[in-house]
C-alpha cells in the first residue's frame, strides 16, 4: 500500500534524526576551544586587552584538557597570528611547547617570526605559502590571513609601501583598532623618514581618531 505524503515526510524526518543521532558528537572541549579563540580574536582585534586575556585562558584550559602538546601549540599558534596580524610578535607561549609541536607548527611559528631562511612552505597553511616565494600579499584574501602574512612580511623586513597601506586598509575596513594604530605607526615613521611632513600630519591625525574609546 502506498504510504500518505504526510506519513512518508514523518517517516523520513524520523529517520534523518535517527542518522543525526548516530554520528558521534565532537567532544566538549573543542566547542569551547574554538568559542574561547573566537572570542579572543574578537576581543584582541578591536583592543580590548583584558577579555581577549580571558578568552585565551578559556581557550587553553580547554586544549589542555587533551593533554596533548599538539593541540596546546595550535591554541598558542593562533594567539602568535592574532598578536603578528597587530605587529606583537611575542609568542613566548608557543615557545614553550615547541619542542614537542608538529613540523608544521613550528614551521609557521618560524614564518610569523620572519625566521624564511630555508624555510619548508610547503609545511605552512596554504594562504602563507604564496608570501614567502612572492614576497607580497597578493591573492590574500581573508582579511585577518592578510594581516597575518603583512606582520610576518615587516618581521622579515620584506615588506613594501603597497603592501603596509593594504594593512592599514584591512584593519580600518574591520573596524580593528589594535591592527590600524599598529599598522598607521608604520606608516608615521615612514613619512617622518622620507621627510613627508604632510604625510605625518595626516597619519597622526587618523591615529588620534582611530584611538579614541
């Protein structure tokens, strides 16, 4: 007997639970990982010191709680991108764990460093590779991914005129205050350097609007 729209919809809907319900839910830990470095992300970006702070300490309790040295240094991994992407390239946390990270890991912990010196790129996430052979952001697209790279171009002191002004163009089009002051810094010292004292004046004015709250 063929079985009515509306029972067959039930029936199929009951099953689609039924599959849901079978396939093993990821563990808490990850959840609470990715929401904490989200929010530290967030927090760290926009300038806000003390919940980015929080938010990490969330984060690596969690990642902690696997006891594992690999998943602890990508937590970390992600919190020396975020300080490179505003141009802090203090990564003392990663350092730590080092010695017992994977070859990736510290591979990119060398690129965020400026460390390119026989360099394995093929060990770094794909949007980084480009950089290091380029030596430019192009085909960067993720705004945050391009700040990153633009912070290990100035630590390896390849960075150019073009490339400094589309981080100062990321960060304001995000809204992201840490990043813009940082990357309008460089800017200022550049112009005071070639002498631009216009081109001083109008950085030093952008600084003082971005700064304020």
């Amino acid at each position: 007997m063929m079985m009515k729209p509306f029972l067959a919809a039930v029936v199929g809907a009951a099953a689609a639970l039924s599959a849901c319900a079978s396939k093993p839910q990821p563990p808490a830990w990850e959840g609470d990982a990715k929401s904490s470095l989200d929010g530290f992300t967030d927090d760290f970006l926009r300038g806000d010191s003390a919940a980015a702070d929080a938010e990490f300490a969330r984060a690596r309790r969690a990642s902690a709680s696997t006891g594992r040295f690999d998943v602890v240094a990508q937590a970390e991994l992600v919190r020396c991108g975020v300080h490179a992407a505003a141009l802090d390239y203090d990564c003392a946390g990663f350092a730590a764990v080092a010695n017992d990270a994977t070859p990736g890991q510290r591979a990119y912990a060398a690129y965020l460093d400026g460390r390119w010196q026989g360099l394995d790129t093929s060990l770094l996430p794909e949007q980084h590779r480009a950089v290091v052979t380029s030596g430019s952001l192009a085909g960067v697209a993720d705004p945050l991914s391009r700040l990153v790279a633009a912070g290990a171009l100035l630590k390896a002191g390849r960075i150019t005129p073009a490339d400094i002004a589309a981080a100062v163009d990321t960060a304001s089009s995000q809204g992201w205050r840490r990043p813009l002051l940082a990357w309008l810094g460089v800017q200022e010292q550049r112009a005071r350097a070639a002498g631009d004292d216009a081109a001083v004046e109008r950085i030093r004015r952008r600084i003082a609007l971005a700064g304020q709250g």
